[in-house]
C-alpha cells in the first residue's frame, strides 16, 4: 500500500502507562515557526495495525483513508523538526489505537500547518499565569513551559494537573523539577483515586479551586486584569471551571473576541 504522503518518522516513544504515551516525532523538513500552545495533525492509513491492547474500532476506518488528529505540541517551540506529544489511547478509536501500534523508526503523517488560539503569547506581559488541566491537557503547558518560563519572571506560573491516579500525572518528574527550579513557578498535582503513599491534594481541581486554594497558598484572586486563565482537558472538567471563572468576570477568548480564559477540550 501507498504512504508515500507520510512525511516523519518516530525517534522516540516512552509508555507513561498502557494508554498514555509520549512519542517525538522527526519530520522530514523543519516547521514553520509555531507559538506554544498549537496543534497540528499526526495521521496513518487505516491498513496501520492497532494497538494489542485496543478494542474494536466503533467506526471501522477504510484501508486508503488517511485518519488526520489534531495534536497539542509538547515541544519548545525552538524546536522545528522534533515535535512531541502527549497522547492518550482511545481504546475503539481510529488513529489513536495505531499511534500506539508505532515503533521507533516507523513513518507518520504530519500535518502541514500548525495552527492553534490557545496561546501564552496572547497574554499581557506581566500577568499571572495559571494553568488547569486534566489528562493530555498538559501537553501544551508543557510547550508553554519549555518556550517560555526563563522570559516571565515576573509572572507567577502555576500548573494545576488532576487526574485519579499518579501514574496517570505524565510530566510530574519535570513539573517537580521546574518548580523547584525557578521562584515564579508553582505545581499542584491533585488526584481523586490516590493510593496511601500520596500526601497531596486528593480532591477535583473544581473542588480545589472553590477552597480558595489560588488565595492562601499563591495570594492570588482571580481577576481578568492580573491574572489569565488557561483550562484544557475532558469537557466536565472545563465546563466546571469555565463556569466558576464566570463569576469573578472572566470571558473566554476567541481571535476576533478577546478574553482572559482561554478553553482546549478534547
Ligand atoms: C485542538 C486539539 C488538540 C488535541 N490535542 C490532543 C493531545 O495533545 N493528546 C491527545 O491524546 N488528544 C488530543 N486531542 C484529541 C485528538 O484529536 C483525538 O480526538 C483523539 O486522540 C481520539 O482520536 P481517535 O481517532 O483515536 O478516536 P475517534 O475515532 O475520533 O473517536 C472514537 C470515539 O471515541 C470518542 N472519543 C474521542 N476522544 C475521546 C477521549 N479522549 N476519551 C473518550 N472518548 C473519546 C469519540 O467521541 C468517538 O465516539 C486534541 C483535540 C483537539 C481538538
């Protein structure tokens, strides 16, 4: 069969758990220049094999169909030809069951354009930054993250990553190490099905937030003038804190709309 249109190649891939992977990809030609916080499409044929550990697809995919994704880039955005992300198996999905089927070496399609409104550099100089997520929604924090903490020192940086378990915290090792690292930045992992050895937080970020968390341990009120929002990850998730924004007068920011909380759902 035909992959002639694939235009990368895997150079890395590191299982977090059976589901969760990181995977760096080299493309044949450096990217465009991108901002930290966009995507861009990895897609493989549907004559790919699946992963051992999938389930049947819901929607089987056609052999010559090209299944495009998009992706959030985990990469620094100096970096032009090696891309990585952050990517969560859905088990009776089309491509993702066959990302996971990759090997190092293996060839891939990666989208022409990277594209993308859910960025740190929209924001003020100067604000606080604070970044919510659940699942792969770290992925483009980390971008943020890797691009640009050494350039806003004078902006708190706070991640706050849910997710039930602790192996389900892909990135815990360098968010630890970045907090430890530099003054002005902050990371709070919470989980909701923790096991006996964790002495964090052990509720929903939803419910962390509403104790006043950002308050007593950062001195931060949510203000829209100070302090920009970025939430990613499942939709509850999302859809909670969005809502709990709304109330200290946040709006959530399209291009042609500007506002101080900036949403990723997926
Ligand atoms: C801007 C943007 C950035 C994204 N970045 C990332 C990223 O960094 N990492 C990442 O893993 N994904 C990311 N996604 C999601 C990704 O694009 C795919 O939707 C996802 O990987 C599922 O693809 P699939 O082909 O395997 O499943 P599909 O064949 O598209 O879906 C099969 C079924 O599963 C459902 N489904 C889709 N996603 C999920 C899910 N997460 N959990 C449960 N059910 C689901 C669908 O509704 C559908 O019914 C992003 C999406 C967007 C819009």
């Amino acid at each position: 069969m035909d992959s002639s249109i694939y235009n990368a190649e895997v150079i890395s891939k590191i299982m977090v758990n059976p589901d969760i992977m990181i995977v760096q990809i080299k493309t044949d030609e450096p990217k465009n220049e991108f901002e930290a916080g966009q995507n861009t499409l990895l897609g493989l044929y549907g004559f790919e094999k699946r992963s051992s550990n999938s389930a049947i697809e819901s929607d089987p995919a056609q052999p010559d169909q090209l299944i495009k994704r998009p992706y959030s880039i985990a990469s620094s955005t100096s970096e032009t030809q090696h891309l990585e992300f952050y990517i969560s198996q859905v088990k009776s999905g089309q491509l993702t069951p066959r990302l996971f089927n990759l090997n190092i070496g293996d060839r891939i399609y990666v989208g022409t354009k990277i594209t993308g409104h859910f960025r740190l550099d929209e924001t003020p100089d100067g604000t606080d930054i604070i970044m919510v997520a659940t699942g792969t929604g770290i992925a483009p924090y980390i971008s943020f993250l890797r691009s640009s903490i050494v350039q806003r020192p004078e902006s708190k940086m706070i991640v706050i990553q849910g997710a039930a378990h602790r192996w389900d915290l892909g990135y815990y090792s360098e968010l630890t190490f970045l907090a430890e690292s530099y003054a002005n930045f902050f990371y709070v992992p919470t989980l909701t099905e923790p096991d006996h050895h964790w002495d964090g937080y052990q509720l929903p970020i939803e419910a962390l937030l509403k104790k006043d968390i950002l308050q007593n341990q950062f001195n931060i009120t949510p203000d829209p003038e100070r302090t920009r929002f970025f939430v990613s990850g499942k939709p509850e998730m999302v859809g909670h804190v969005s809502d709990w924004l709304h109330d200290f007068g946040y709006s959530r920011h399209h291009p042609d709309d500007p506002g101080e909380m900036y949403v990723e759902e997926f």
